[in-house]
C-alpha cells in the first residue's frame, strides 16, 4: 500500500481565479502527484503551475471526463514539462483546467 501525504502547495493564493494546486508524495519522494483545483464553472485554457521535475505528467484522473458525465475539457491524458519556472519550481506545466473540476496527474 502506498501512504500519500500532503508535501508542498504549489499555489494556495490564487483567490481571482479559485485554482488550487498542490504536490503530493509517497514514503518513495521519487513518487508524486500533482493536484489542480478549479472552483469556478469556467474552463481555463493554458493555464500554468510550476512543478518540482521536468518530464511527463500523465493525467489519471479528471472528474471532468466524458465517463463521468463532464464535458471532457482536460489534457489529452498527458503533458510535458517545460523549462519555464514558476511557483519555486525550475518547471511547469500549461494545463487545460475543466471547469468545477480536479485533475491528478503523476510524474513518469
């Protein structure tokens, strides 16, 4: 069984757009996944978080998928880390971010 913690918000303080982003991890730090919150009904399109490693993040769960009735506004089920800081990170992924949604994403 892997046990998750909580280990580092990205971004808390985005109160204009309601998002909120935080990193999780396992005992393993090598481990980790990435978490995007969207409050409000509106998609938002190229939308970006710093994260902690460059490489892909595969999107794993998007409650805004076609399966569970959404619209289907998501990732395509992956991106790809660019060498753009942001939020004390020295990468960051531009999002697709589904309205009234959650994304999880993991790092290969």
């Amino acid at each position: 069984m892997i046990r998750i913690r909580l280990d580092q918000w990205i971004d808390v303080a985005n109160a204009a757009e309601s998002i909120i982003s935080y990193v999780r991890r396992s005992r393993n730090p090598n481990e980790l996944a990435v978490v995007v919150c969207n409050f409000t009904p509106v998609p938002r399109e190229n939308y970006r978080i710093g994260v902690p490693r460059p490489g892909r993040y595969r999107e794993r769960i998007n409650t805004d998928a076609t399966e569970y009735g959404g619209s289907g506004v998501g990732n395509a089920g992956e991106v790809h880390a660019e060498p753009l800081p942001m939020h004390g990170h020295h990468h960051s992924l531009r999002l697709r971010l589904p309205p009234l949604g959650a994304l999880i994403l993991t790092a290969d």
